[in-house]
C-alpha cells in the first residue's frame, strides 16, 4: 500500500477520522471501504452515470472524480444524511410512491441530485428536471417515475409553502 | 402519460391485494442507501479476489509466470486452470467455457488466472506482476468465414454452435409484390448500474461455500459453480445479493467461480468486483446478427410467404446462443399470418466477446428485419404501414411457421389500432417557444450542443409491432418453486425468485393477499434453501413464480378452509375470500381471516409446472414455446438531416398484458424496457475492431439519459389470458422489441420528407453518418 495518512473528514454532520488510506484515494473509495458508507454506489468510476453523486460545500459531485484528502475542512453530505433512518424525506418517499425505483442502484445518487436540484429550483420544468438530472444515468426506469416523483415533491412542496 | 388508474384492474381491490399498485417492500431501505446490494457486502477477515484477462482475442498459452505477483507484500493467492478441482468448463446450454483458460484464449478479456491478496490495490498490482506469454494466433472475427468453414477451429466444439433450418407450407409459393434487404444490428451491452460482485464464505474444512452473489438464477448458478468445485450441490449454498439491475446479463457465470474458489483454496471468506470496464468483458452481450429477408405478398399486402437467413455472431463461447437463435428464427414473421416460409438460421463462434441473453433475446434482432420490411411492403403495395399491419394481424388460433398454434389471447389487431389512437405530441419542433420566442434547445436534436437549426428540423413518424414467447422454450421444464406458511395470522413467503429491480418482491405478497385475505406478509431470504424458480428472464416470473406463490397460497387456503369448516360445522367447498374476510356467501355466515388462523400453523410448498413443449424437427417443426405477448410502438422523432441528428420526442404503445397485476409497475417495465430499445436504436453499441473492444466504459458506450429518453404515453391491452395462473403476461421483454424499429422507421420517414427518397438505415444503431453521409 501506499503511504497511510490520517485525516478527518466532515460527513453527514459528524468528524470522521480516516486512517490507511492512500493520499490519492477517490472520495467514493473513502465513504465506502474507509467509513462504512456504502450508500454512494460506484458504476463506471469516470464521472459518466452519477451513481456516486453527494455533496461537497452545498455542490453535488460524483464522488468518483474527487479526492478524499481534497475534502478536509468541507461538509460532505452522502445519502445516509438526508434523513433518519426509517424516516425518509420527502423526495425519497416520492420515489417510492412514484415507482421510481427498480433495482435501485442508481437511486441514492438520483437522491441527492434532486435534493440538490429542488432546494435550489423549487418548481423545475420539465425541461429543466431533464437537463439537471442527465448526469445520472438509470437502467431500469426509463427515467418517467422519476420525473414523476420530483414533479411530485415540487408541488408538495408549493402547497405548503402557500 | 397514461397512468392505470389503481382499482383498474379489478374495481374494488382492497389496496396491496393484486390489481393495485402498493409500493415496494424495499423502496425505503433503496432511497435511503441502506438495501445491501452486492458490491455492499463484506465479512470480517475478508480478502479481495481479482482477475486476470487475455489481451488478445486468440493466442495460445505458452506459460504462465506468478513469481514477480508473489513478491508482493499481502498477495495470498495465485490459480489458474490448473487448480480447478472439478470440471473445467461450464456454460448454460453446452459446458464449453473454461473456468480460466488453460491453453487458448479465445477472446479479449476471457480469464487467464486470479489472485487473492489483502486490498484491491494489492490485488491490482499483482494481476500485473503475472507474467503471461502467449503465441498469438489468427483470430475468427467473420461470421460467414465460422459458416464457410474457412477458419480451422478454434474451439473443440467446432465453429457453428447451431444451425437450424424452418421450412413451413410450400416452400416455392410466390407473391405478387416482393421485397427484400439485409439487416445488421449492432453488439448491446445490457449495461446494469450494479457492477458484478460477490462474496464467498467457505466453510470450516473446505466442505463447502455460500456464495452471496447477484444473479438472475440461484440453482442453475449453483449447479455449474458445484461441477466446477468438484463439490456437491448442497455443499454449494447461494444467497441473492441486492441486484443491481440485469437485463440478461447475470444469467451466464462471471465471477461465480473464481470467487468461491479462492475462498476455499485460503479458507477465508474473499470478495470480487469488476470495474465498469472488467464487466464489459466478463458478462455476455446481446448478438450482433445480420439478417436477410424476403417478403411475398399479394397485390394487397397479405403475407404469402417469408423467406429468411439469419446469421448471428456468439462470439468465443456458446452461452444461449442456440436458444437466442431459435427465438430469433421461429419468430420471424412477426405477430402476423404468414402461411409459407423458409427461414435459415446460423449461430456462430468466432473470437468476439461471448453473446448471449438480453432483454428480447433474438426476438430483437428479428423484429428490426421484419418491422422494416413491414414498411418496405407497405411502400410497394401503396398501402398504409398501419392498415398493412392490421391487415396481417395474427389472431389466437393462427400459426407460427414451425406449425404451432397461438393459443395465448392475441390482441394484435387492437394494440395496434389502440396505439394509433394515443394523441401525437402537442409540441412542435423545438418545443413550446421559450420567452424569446426561439425553440427550447434542449428539446432539438443535438440539444446542449447548439447545433441545430429549428428551421433544418423534418419530423417524423414510425411504426413497430412485434411477438415475444414468453418462458423457456424447446420441453425445457423451466419450473418454479414457492412455500407458504401461515403462523400467528402473519404469512411468509419463500422462494428462490431472484429479485433484480423488477417487483416481484411487490407482486407476491399481493398474491397471498388476494387469495388468504391476509394482509400481513413477510418474505423470507431468497436462497437456495428451497426449490428453484427458474431464471429472472424470457419475462417469465409474474406467469412462472407467480404462478408458485399463487398455487402454495391456494394449498394453504384448502387448508384453512378445511379447519374452519371443522371448527364452525360448515362445508369447505363453499367458503370463499372476500377482502379480509372468510364467507360462506349462502348463509351469509363471515369470520377475519386473520382470526380464522388464530393459534394455527399451515405451511405448504408447491411447484408450477408450464405445459411441455417441444423440440424443433429437422424442418423447424414442431411447438417450441409456452406462450406469445405482443405490443405495438409508435416513435415520433426530430432529424436534423444535415448534422445526422436525431432527438426522440415521444412513444406511444399499446401493450398485450394480460392483466396488469400492479399497474404502476407494468408502467415501469414499459418505459424501461422502451429506453433500451431507444439505446439500441441509436446510441448502443460496443465496438470491436479486430476482435479488440474499443468503448468498454460509460464515456464511449453511450446509455440513454434523462434528455434522450421521451414521454411515453401507453395503454394497456388487458384481456386476461386464460392459460396464464394470473391471467397476467410477461411484460417485461416487449417493450424493448419493436421499439427500436418504430424509431428508426421514424428517421426514415423524416428523410424522405426532406428528399421524396431518404436513407435506407438497415442497420442499427443509426449513427449520425448513416443519416447525413
């Protein structure tokens, strides 16, 4: 192996110590075989299909393409912190009621690209649902129940803010 | 988008029970990123495994080196060919696929050996350290050269893994109107998100293994990986791992084998993974096949006869190849009337990536011959290519060319009129105009890009209809398995139905539900610890395994029934389920079925057996399939002409389901099923020049996304089949069949607006040159 370094990661809230690790191992690496967080998935490790898809400093990233050492000093938040176990947030229970889930490999990245996409477009359209999400790519949907739930959880989430 | 309404189905389905759409039992684990998949699992004390692949797609192995890879610090393993303790080979039909090659390889990527060691990294460098030394050979790279016998062997199996031949009615009848062209349809990758992975755990002494492994097919996987380990099968227990998507891909051994050997060889448990680029060498791929096809018809566009060779490249190892034949070769006529044919079919080994399953499986590649020629008659007999397909339409009654009847419902006539019917999209090129009156790029073709010109854009429109058999074919039994058990009011279902994002997890619970009147049900782990299922494939679970859970659950309500009758001086002949209820609707007498069960345990398992069917005679006669599903697609497509742009605006299709059990997951299978076939029509395919690929990563293997993929607006066809448990069909393989021809014919039909001509596109997929060169 490589060098083992130690350094702390912000994740989901909590500091998190990393020990041997290489200095040059991916983020996505990092959350899954160092800290147990396997719910940022790996599917082409080249940034193509966002299935690894969290968030650094408030931008959605594929984990894939960042370095885990890069990420000192900066709030990650991975699927596993959107909400409580049990409890699921509003666009991951959409998802569910919606059947925008098959086998669900895509859907944590899915997840928190629409979190991302409607905290910062509350109501998209259809276009711009379609443009911010192409970055994720699904096998199983045909990408409908998908649009579905987010059209779903931007309503809802209209009403309630009138 | 036309989405069933819930109680559709059935009117007054209670929510859960079947007809409704609840939700999945593990959506919540999925959103929330805690469901298991695979890739997630890991057992303490755990090493990696990898492999090590051949660079070149014929050589042979002059020697193998480990000594560099075993100066590595925390290498713990080497093994080639040489340590498997059992058979060597394994494959679905014919076992002629090494576990690791011992003195040829036969494609780029098939296993030469694997390593064990502490880390991934470790194992990385080790595969590197191997030092192999081949003498290259001339590869087998043309299809016609396996058929001419121009080649020498290159496998001792020969180089056509089947030749069958179809010769239906008379074989010299003509037609007034004839057309004919050749087809070539590109090599698709099945492009799961869920990359191969697993974990073997052997047991203490090396007397066994679990396997935890995502796959389509629990017992067939243990049936090969025993044989190989020299084991026998109940020494070999398979648990599903979460899949990750599948589509055909898992249903031939990956890395199965390897696995489970070096667990046993370190006794300790070892886990593998391939990369995106590993898994597009290490599972097989839908066949590249070209296709040439003849059309008699009378002067009014009624079939006279077809006349067919079809030559489909397997690649290295035989896989299904003979089965994905047979489907393409004895479907060839479509889901039309066709009295007379004569059809050739040839699958070959050459030194391509192996070929075998894909969602379709052969159907596929013949429906892009037949729907083309479909309109290419329609065009020669000046009629329209929806009257001419409606003319044609086969009926329940009618016959395939190998002379078996289509005793299935068969509403070919009706998907197709009912897709028709579907409105054509509202929008005009380019969308609604944007605020500054210009069009949305994003809906022009080529889209972020900016290369289009609305004016430049021709619109088109295209057909596409087509038949899928449905379960295995040619007296193969493929049945299944499931178990019931009642206790405490609480029901729980077993069976080894692999679960690969499809729903059936969804769907048999509302089975029990429907037929116990009991809410309450719990699926147990799916394993091996039962009976098989069969293959998650030939769209075949909600009909095969539905048909299990549907008959265990009926063997527990006689049982109940029979107690409740004992209990209540009643007859068990009449009671019946109403909701939650028990009743006996003569007397008006009703007890919750839940507290019809108190204190009690009935546990019953049962098999579901499809009726036989049969081989296929010298001549391609004879009743190969279980049953038939059909569908009808309508593609409307923007075509930039100059650019060879395409930007697929929407797809209407009327499907043959039978009965749709839970809607919203029927919907699913469609749209997703409709996205692969869009991927194959003209995004997908995997390049091999010289038998070397060239695009095996998401970079150049292009998957639809979200700004590719269109509103699909569907109905379905629900007439319950009679000869179905369920009265459902499959419905996951139709989807992707004649979508791809509807939206190529669509290009077609834009061009020839642009020039009174257009491009023949005979093959898929369309790339940019074939519409602009």
């Amino acid at each position: 192996m490589s060098e083992a370094e130690i350094y702390r990661l912000h994740v989901n809230g909590e500091r998190r110590d990393v020990t041997d690790s290489w200095v040059g191992e991916s983020l996505l690496d990092v959350l899954r075989d160092r800290l147990g967080l396997v719910g940022a998935k790996g599917a082409c490790e080249q940034g193509e299909c966002g299935s690894c898809s969290v968030i650094v400093d408030d931008e959605l990233v594929c984990s894939c393409l960042v370095m885990a050492a890069s990420a000192v000093g900066q709030r990650i938040v991975t699927v596993e912190g959107i909400a409580a176990p049990g409890t699921p947030s509003d666009v991951q229970q959409a998802f569910v009621d919606a059947g925008a889930v098959q086998c669900g490999f895509c859907t944590p990245g899915l997840i928190m690209a629409v979190h991302d996409l409607l905290d910062r477009t509350p109501a998209p359209t259809d276009t711009e649902i379609r443009e911010e999400l192409a970055g994720n790519v699904c096998r199983c949907t045909g990408y409908g129940r998908i649009i579905d739930a987010v059209q779903r959880v931007a309503v809802a989430r209209t009403e309630r803010a009138s | 988008m036309t989405i069933v309404e819930e109680t559709a189905t059935t009117g007054t389905a209670r929510h859960g029970a079947l007809g409704t759409s609840p939700t999945r039992p593990d959506g919540v684990a999925k959103v929330q990123g805690s469901f298991e998949f695979s890739s997630d699992i890991s057992a303490d004390g755990c090493l990696w495994g990898a492999t090590l692949r051949s660079p070149h797609p014929y050589a042979r192995i002059v020697s193998i080196d480990p000594s560099a890879a075993w100066q590595i610090d925390g290498v713990q393993a080497v093994i080639t060919a040489e340590d498997v303790p059992g058979q060597m080979t394994y494959g679905l039909i014919s076992q002629d696929q090494p576990v690791f090659a011992g003195d040829v390889v036969r494609y780029v990527g098939e296993p030469v050996a694997a390593v064990a060691a502490d880390d991934p990294e470790t194992c990385r460098r080790a595969i590197e350290a191997l030092a192999v030394e081949y003498e290259v050979l001339d590869p087998l790279t043309d299809a016609e050269a396996a058929i001419a016998g121009d080649h020498p062997p290159i496998h001792p199996d020969g180089n056509v893994i089947r030749h069958q031949r179809i010769v239906c009615g008379d074989p010299d009848a003509t037609g007034e109107v004839v057309v004919e062209g050749t087809y070539e349809i590109g090599m698709q990758d099945q492009a799961f998100l869920g990359l191969e992975a697993a974990l073997a755990i052997p047991d203490p002494g090396g007397k066994g293994v679990e396997l935890h492994i995502a796959t389509q097919w629990l017992h067939e996987d243990r049936a090969q990986i025993a044989a190989c380990l020299g084991l026998p099968e109940d020494a070999v227990r398979l648990v599903l791992g979460g899949v990750g998507g599948a589509f055909g891909a898992r249903e031939d051994i990956s890395l199965q084998v390897h696995t489970c050997l070096l667990a046993l060889r370190l006794a300790r448990p070892v886990r593998m993974a391939y990369s995106r680029a590993e898994s597009f060498l290490g599972h097989v791929h839908r066949h590249p096949a070209t296709i040439w096809m003849r059309h008699h018809a009378t002067g009014t566009g009624e079939i006279v006869k077809i006349e067919s060779r079809m030559v489909f490249d397997g690649g290295a190892y035989a896989s299904t190849s003979s089965a994905v034949l047979v489907n393409a070769i004895t479907l060839a006529q479509g889901p039309y009337r066709c009295p007379n044919a004569v059809v050739d079919g040839w699958a070959v080994r050459t030194n391509h990536l192996p070929c075998g399953a894909m969602r379709g499986f052969g159907a596929v590649q013949a429906c892009f011959a037949y729907e083309t020629q479909m309109d290419r008659l329609a065009a020669a007999c000046d009629v329209d290519p929806v009257d001419l397909r409606i003319l044609n339409a086969m009926r329940t009654g009618d016959t395939l060319i190998t002379g078996q009847p289509v005793l299935n419902v068969a509403p070919v006539a009706e998907c197709i009129r009912e897709t028709a019917a579907l409105p054509l999209p509202d929008e005009p090129v380019g969308g609604a105009p944007m605020p500054d009156g210009g069009p949305d790029v994003m809906k022009l073709p080529g889209g972020a890009g900016r290369t289009a010109d609305a004016s430049n854009i021709v619109r088109g429109i295209g057909w596409g209809a087509s038949i899928k058999n449905l379960m295995y074919s040619e007296a193969f039994d493929d049945y299944s398995t499931a178990r019931c058990r009642i206790e405490d009011g609480v029901v729980t279902l077993k069976f080894a139905t692999a679960e690969v994002g499809q729903g059936f997890v969804t769907l048999a619970p509302q089975i029990a539900r429907t037929v116990l009147g009991i809410d309450d049900v719990r699926l147990d782990r799916i394993d091996t610890l039962i009976g098989s299922s069969g293959s998650t494939s030939a769209s075949r679970q909600t009909w095969m395994s539905g048909g299990a859970v549907n008959a265990a659950c009926l063997a527990v309500r006689a049982k109940i029934f029979e107690h409740v009758a004992s209990s209540n001086g009643l007859d068990a002949e009449t009671l019946l389920i109403d909701g939650t209820d028990i009743v006996e609707p003569a007397t008006g007498w009703r007890q919750d079925a839940v507290e019809a069960c108190a204190g009690q345990t009935f546990d019953e398992t049962a098999e579901y057996h499809h009726p036989p069917t049969t081989e296929l005679d010298e001549h391609g006669q004879g009743s190969p399939h279980t049953a038939f599903a059909f569908v009808a697609h309508r593609a409307v497509v923007d075509v930039d002409p100059d650019l060879g742009l395409v930007k697929v605006v929407q797809i209407a299709t009327a499907q043959d389901v039978g009965r749709a059990l839970n809607p919203l997951s029927v919907i699913g299978q469609i749209e997703g099923g409709i996205a692969q076939g869009l991927g194959l029509a003209v995004m997908e395919e995997i390049i091999q020049i010289d038998g070397v690929i060239r695009n095996g990563n998401f970079t150049d293997y292009l998957l639809p996304t979200f700004l590719d993929m269109p509103p699909v607006v569907a109905t379905l066809i629900e007439e319950p089949d009679p000869l179905a448990p369920l009265g459902a069909k499959g419905v996951g393989e139709p989807p992707t069949i004649s979508s791809t021809p509807a939206i190529v014919a669509a290009i077609r039909d834009a061009l020839r607006q642009v020039d009174g001509v257009g491009k023949p596109l005979h093959r898929v997929p369309v790339r940019p040159g074939d519409i602009c060169l």
